[in-house]
C-alpha cells in the first residue's frame, strides 16, 4: 500500500510496483527553484509589456505571410528560463509539485500587479516628478495582465503534464524527448493564448504581425530551450544525484540509473 508524506507527495519508502520516480518536496534544493522559478516570471511579466522587433531590415514573404523585421517582446531572452525551469521541477519532483509552482507563481504575479496598481493611484509628493515614466514602466494593462496569466497557466500546466505523462510511459529513457515534447506543447499553447489576447493592446493590428509574432515567438522560445537541453540535461541529473529521496523512488519503482 502507497503512502503520502505531509507534503503530499508519494512516500518512496512505501511505494509498490513500477511507476515514474520522483522526490518528495522537502528538501531545501525545491523552495529554491519555486524562487527561481516565480522570480523569472515576474521579471518576464514586466519586460514582455515592450514590443520589440529584431533585424527591422529583414523582409520576407511567405505566401500570406510578410514579415518586416522579427516581432517579439521584451521578455525573449529571459522567458524560455521559466520552461526549463518548469521542465526541472516535473521531471526531478513531479506534477503535483509543479502544479504548487504554478499556482504560487499566479498569486505572486497578481499579487505584483495589484500592488503596481495601487502604487500608481497613490497621490504623488510634490517632489516626485517619476509619476508618468512609473505608469509605463509599472502601468498595469488588463488586457496584458490577463494574457500573461491565462498563457501562463495553460502553457506551463501543459508543459508539466505533458512531461510527467511521457515520463510515466518511458521511466529515466528519453528525457531529450520529454523536454522537446513537453516544450512543443507548452509554448505553442501559452505563446497562442499571450499574443491572442495581448497582440491590440502592443499595437499589432493586422493579421501578418499577429502571425509573425506568433510564430516568432513559439518558435523562439523551443529554439532557446533545444539549444540549452545539455546544460538542462547536466542540471537535471546533478539535482537527481542530490535528492536523497528520488533515488529511494528508484529504488522502489525497480528502475536502475
């Protein structure tokens, strides 16, 4: 008979039969990456507010496709760090773990913004002459707002199950696959959803710079997260080394490192 730990998390001491291995959530190593994790998001949620396009000179034509340039946002460089991070925390601890994850980093961000609000409808002292840049830096847009919430819980909530279903098929073989897979669906998913609903409040107006962005972004983002797979790959098994608990969990599934 499987227990569960106060955590919530199967207890590998107890665990029967063969399944996916994962460690419990009791170890400092967790509540670091939760951190990391919620503070990248937050950082992507304010830097994602500024439109951005690279290489203004490129011009391509695609069939219905024209891009000018490749349009993305502010948060290109940082955001596809929350994937992996994501990626990380399913794989080492589970998807009740990253489900924790995701919803402590919801109420942070909501959280943030209501805190920029409020901040913003302060009365400003006499002295302040910062109120206008404030609102554009600190502004909280609803339309922004809503994007980035609803792509963020669908995207990583995807990402997570996707990750934990193919570990559940294919133990510790393929993570390559997992982590490519898993990504696919996230960010195709999330990236729809942000610029669906974010896409007239950035000033994109015509259904070839909604596409572009789209795509750019999607496509951005697995690039990043494929070209950094070995050093996720390096990270993942450094932290399942450490993690007193997943080894236990193999052990008690049968699976051999």
């Amino acid at each position: 008979m499987t227990t569960t730990t106060q955590s919530g998390q199967p207890d590998p001491s107890t665990a029967k039969g063969p399944g996916p291995a994962f460690a419990t959530i009791t170890s400092h190593y967790f509540p670091m990456l939760v951190a990391l994790f919620v503070g990248v998001m937050m950082i992507s949620n304010i830097t994602g507010t500024k439109g951005v396009v690279l290489f203004p000179d490129l011009h391509v034509d695609f069939g219905p496709l024209s891009m000018d340039g490749l349009v993305t946002d502010g948060a290109f460089y940082l955001f596809p760090l929350a994937y992996v991070l994501g990626d990380v925390i399913s794989e080492v601890y589970g998807f009740k773990a990253m489900r924790r994850t995701i919803l402590a980093g919801f109420f942070v961000l909501l959280i943030a913004s209501l805190c920029f609000w409020l901040t913003i409808h302060l009365p400003a002292a006499d002295f302040y002459d910062g109120q206008e840049s404030f609102e554009t830096v600190a502004g909280v847009v609803p339309q922004f707002l809503a994007a980035g919430l609803a792509g963020y819980v669908v995207g990583e909530f995807l990402n997570s199950w996707v990750l934990v279903k193919m570990k559940e098929r294919s133990g510790e073989k393929h993570l390559w696959a997992r982590l490519l897979g898993s990504t696919v669906v996230g960010e195709f998913f999330d990236t729809l959803v942000f610029c669906s609903i974010a896409a007239t409040a950035l000033g994109i107006s015509t259904w070839s710079d909604f596409v572009n962005y789209t795509i750019i972004g999607f496509v951005w983002k697995t690039l990043v997260e494929v070209a950094i797979m070995p050093l996720t790959y390096l990270f993942v098994g450094w932290l399942k080394k450490r993690e007193p608990t997943y080894g236990s969990a193999l052990e008690s599934a049968g699976t051999i490192r």
